[in-house]
C-alpha cells in the first residue's frame, strides 16, 4: 500500500535485508500483482548483514554501534572516529550481497585507501597536457561501468578506481601521457564515479593557512633530522601524532607532503 501510494504501480528498486526475502517480499509481491495486476518492482536487492568485530549486532550484549557514534567516536568499540565518506568507502569494499564485518582494523585499512584516492584526484588539475596519450583510457573508463553492471560490483569498481590512482602518479612522475581529451575524460569519470555513483565527498582538503603550514613544516624538518640519525622512534612519533590530529605525511623521491584530512 505505501509503496503503490508513493511510488506507483512499478518502481526500478526495491531494497531490504536478505531476511526479508521471504516471506515479506514475496507476500508484497503477491498483494501488489493482485491489486495491481503487474509486477512491483523491476530489480530487487538484497543486502546481507552487517556485524561488529565477527559478531552480530545485538542491543541485548551491547554489540552494536549508531552511525552518529562511528563519526564521533564516541564508542568503546572502534579505535577513533571515522568520517562519513571513509565509512561509506569501507562499505563500497565488500558487495552488497556479502557480510560486512565492522573492525577498527577494517575502517582503518579503508580509511587510508580512501585517502589515498582523494589525494589523488586533488592532483587531477596539475596533470599536464600532452601532444600524445599512452594509457587507454576509453577501455579504463568502460570497466568502471563493466563493474556496476555487474550487479553493483562495488569492490571491482574500487580496484579499477585505484588504477586511476597509478595513472595519476604515473603521469606526474611523466611516466605516462595524456592528450587533452582523454585527460578532461579521464577526469570526469573519475569525478563521476568518485561523488556521483559511490557518493564519496572531498575530505581531503589541502590546508591555506599559512601558520598550520609553517609547523608541519618544521615538525617535517624535525622528523627528517630524526630519520637521518636513525632515531626511528621519534621519527615515527612525530608521524603518528600528526596522523592523528588529520594531517597525514606522504614520504616520496622529493621529500615529504602532507594533506589534511
């Protein structure tokens, strides 16, 4: 009755957990046919469960954890807080139809892959142009759609969206090329995909202020000093701190950056 009320006689997709299947679904099915005299729904998803640390969520043990709770951090079950994009990239790992185990181990590893793509695609406007391409893009950009027709294969999606990120550092390390028009494409199916089908935002902003740059410059400088006279302790303290606070450090051939996430 809701559904014909709010969304007609046929809608594309109907989503619920696979504990609905039968006998929810099938009875809704049924009803609809008799009343309606066509089917509902063009395309069903079923999504499997979500569990906490291997275990399934429950009020009763205390074995859950609310959304808002994840964000903050105010739990005694993950590590620290995790934004809503770096837990939204985290779920997109596992197909819908698999289980999902929430761990801190889990949100972390995503977390930095998330990272990982965001500033990749902050690099996307200092990509120079070529006179030539040497990456096909057109095959790349068609196992992206390849992915989602394939029954919203999220995880497929992701590792061919990690494969833009090699494109990325390939063609600023002038590795790769790109012409002009495979690099507007190579950009706007990145954006597409990235924000648009996956619904990620940009949390990884490169900080302005001239202040905040000027110490995480010299804490770089110290954690170098550190590094070179092999004072790995306190080189990988200065590191983890500034990771915690949200700035994260990329050691590379020309020295370290940082962003903020």
């Amino acid at each position: 009755a809701m559904s014909t009320k709010y969304l007609g006689k046929t809608f594309d997709i109907h989503g619920g957990g696979m504990d609905l299947k039968f006998p929810h679904h099938e009875c809704e099915i049924a009803q609809s046919k008799v009343n309606n005299h066509v089917n509902p729904v063009n395309y069903w998803m079923h999504a499997n469960m979500l569990i906490l640390n291997g275990q399934k969520m429950s009020k009763s043990t205390g074995n859950y954890i609310l959304p808002n709770e994840i964000f903050t951090g105010e739990n005694t079950i993950l590590s620290k807080p995790f934004s809503p994009s770096a837990t939204r990239f985290f779920m997109f790992q596992a197909n819908y139809r698999s289980i999902l185990d929430f761990t801190s181990a889990g949100l972390e590893s995503s977390e930095k892959g998330y990272i990982k793509l965001i500033e990749a695609i902050n690099k996307l406007d200092k990509i120079e142009v070529a006179s030539t391409s040497t990456i096909d893009i057109k095959t790349w950009k068609q196992k992206c759609y390849d992915a989602m027709n394939d029954d919203f294969n999220s995880p497929v999606l992701i590792a061919q969206l990690f494969e833009a990120v090699k494109y990325v550092n390939l063609i600023i390390e002038k590795k790769e090329t790109l012409f002009i028009e495979d690099l507007e494409e190579f950009k706007l199916t990145i954006h597409t995909f990235v924000f648009e089908v996956l619904g990620l935002q940009n949390e990884v902003k490169q900080d302005s202020s001239d202040k905040i740059n000027g110490v995480v410059e010299m804490l770089i400088k110290m954690r170098k000093e550190a590094r070179d006279n092999k004072d790995w302790l306190m080189s990988d303290k200065i590191r983890d701190e500034l990771a915690e606070l949200g700035i994260h450090l990329k050691d590379g051939k020309e020295g370290t950056t940082f962003s903020v996430n």
